[in-house]
C-alpha cells in the first residue's frame, strides 16, 4: 500500500550549485517545509570528496540547508539515467548553464518530460530566445529555442522559464570588453541605442524563489524580470557619473563584429559580443516584469557599479 505522506511529498531538486544555483538555493532553502517539500542538489561527480576550499565550503553550506547532495556528469549521462535520477522529484530546476557543453540542455530537458516531473524549470536564465530564434551568432542560443520548442509540443509536464538577461557583472567582465574599468573603455554593441536586460544573481535567486513558490503557480509560460535594462548610451553615461571619469568610446558596429567572427570563427565571447549587438530579444521593459508587478526592489548597473567598484 502507497504511503499517504509519500504521496503528498513534492521533492525539489536542483541543478547545479554554482553562481546561479547556490544564489537559488540560498534563498529557496529556507522557504521549503522539509518534510512537504525535501530539497536536493545535483553536483558534479567528485564535489563532495574534493579537497579544494571553495567546493569544501559549498558542500558544507548545502547539508546545513538541509540538501541532500547528488552527483552526477551532465556532459557523459544518458538520458535514461538523468531520467532515472528525475522521477522521485516533482520540481526540477536547471542552474546549470552552459557548462556541461551542446545538447546537454535538450538533454536535462528530454529526461525530466521522459521522467514526467510535474514542474520543470529549464536553464533559459537568459534572453528571449523566442525572439532570438535560430541562426543567431551565438550558436548555443539554438538550442535554448528548440527546449523551447520541445517543452511546447507536450503537455504533461508543465514548465517555466525565467527570462533575467545577462548578468549585471557581465557587463563589466574584461574578456567580454563592453566596460573595461582598467583600461578606462566602453564598447557600445551595435549602436549607442542598442539597449540590454541585466539582472544579478543574487536577485534571481530571490525572484525565482518567489516564483517556484508563487500561489497560484506558474504553468507554461515565460516569466520576464530585470534588474535594470539599459541602452550602451546609458551605460557609458552610468559608468562615467559613478567613476568620475572620461572613457574612450567605441561603437562596434555590426560590421565590426561581423568580421571579427569571420577572423575568428571560433571565439567564444565574440559570439556573445555579435549576439547582444542583435538587440531584439536582448532587453525588455523592467515596468512589465515580475518585479516591478510585485514591487520586488532589484538592483540597477548604478547601484551595482558603486557596490562593487572598489572590487575592480
């Protein structure tokens, strides 16, 4: 005979611990009810054994949430033993990004619906890909449109995704050159109207934990929020107020960056740079997010920029 209490049990089980998933859980942990809703985490194989400090600590943080800690090769397992893992759960939610390589997103995403999960929230913690579509100069966008795509042609799972943008810091990482605060550059892409939707971490946590949790839930439907959605214009202006300095400016054109992927086809952050020079389906308007719904306070590149400049 079925245990009652098992039956009414609504595991969760979430993907990843790193930037993302730890910002998650960190802020789900304490909402869940342990015994309705127990949490688990999967984690690359090794992690929990590790020597170094930093998985040490994370490992550590995760028991004292009171996660059960899994582990798993998203790059290696098969679809049929992801599915195995997912069928105990009821919510699965992807934080793992682009890591484990193409094709693992349609692969997490063909074992939870194999699985027949009842929620799954898929890693599309980025733009619109439906506007995004196919053919964009970051080829991993395509398939964040055919999970998209796949999700839609079932019904028996229902899914979720969060549309947050790119990171806030992003905008400012070295290697994607967009804002270089040591070198005193700021590269518009595209144009200086060009505009682009930022969100941190941390507040994804907080906005995905609200919406996992949201009664009336959530079902099949794209959920947008922002941090602060800004044109290149802004931003240099933002960053020259809040520095108190004059940088050099530079409008990468989409000629400019066309060619650069030509030269080097393979370059990973000028595949991103071509992309969110695209424009359409890279911003949306914060007064029509989730957030701004709620009156949910997130936080905009100015107030980020002078949290952090002192880390530069």
């Amino acid at each position: 005979m079925r245990d009652k209490n098992a039956a009414q049990k609504e595991p969760i089980l979430v993907l990843g611990a790193g930037q993302l998933g730890f910002s998650v859980l960190r802020e789900l942990a304490p909402q869940l009810d342990p015994e309705k809703q127990p949490l688990s985490v999967l984690v690359a194989p090794g992690m929990t054994r590790s020597e170094k400090e930093m998985d040490r600590e994370i490992v550590a943080q995760l028991n004292q949430w009171g996660a059960e800690v899994i582990e798993a090769d998203l790059r290696t397992v098969s679809v049929s033993d992801l599915a195995d893992r997912f069928r105990s759960f009821h919510t699965v939610v992807s934080c793992t990004g682009f890591v484990g390589g193409k094709g693992t997103q349609l692969k997490i995403t063909n074992a939870a619906l194999d699985a027949g999960v009842t929620r799954y929230f898929p890693w599309q913690f980025g733009v619109d890909y439906d506007i995004v579509g196919r053919g964009s100069p970051q080829d991993v966008f395509d398939e964040q449109y055919d999970v998209r795509l796949l999700l839609r042609a079932q019904n028996k799972t229902e899914w979720v995704i969060i549309s947050t943008g790119m990171f806030t810091s992003f905008l400012f990482e070295p290697s994607f050159d967009v804002v270089n605060l040591d070198e005193k550059t700021i590269n518009a892409l595209g144009s200086w109207e060009t505009k682009v939707t930022v969100t941190t971490p941390e507040d994804i946590g907080i906005l995905t934990t609200k919406i996992i949790l949201a009664k009336p839930p959530f079902a099949n439907e794209v959920v947008f929020v922002a941090g602060d959605t800004v044109s290149y214009g802004q931003l240099a202006a933002i960053v020259e107020t809040v520095t108190g300095e004059v940088f050099r400016k530079t409008e990468l054109t989409h000629e400019i960056l066309g060619e650069f992927l030509k030269r080097n086809p393979n370059d990973v952050m000028g595949k991103y740079r071509a992309a969110f020079a695209q424009g359409d389906g890279m911003h949306w308007d914060k007064a029509k997010t989730f957030n701004a719904a709620n009156n949910i306070p997130t936080t905009d590149v100015e107030r980020w920029l002078r949290a952090n400049l002192g880390d530069q």
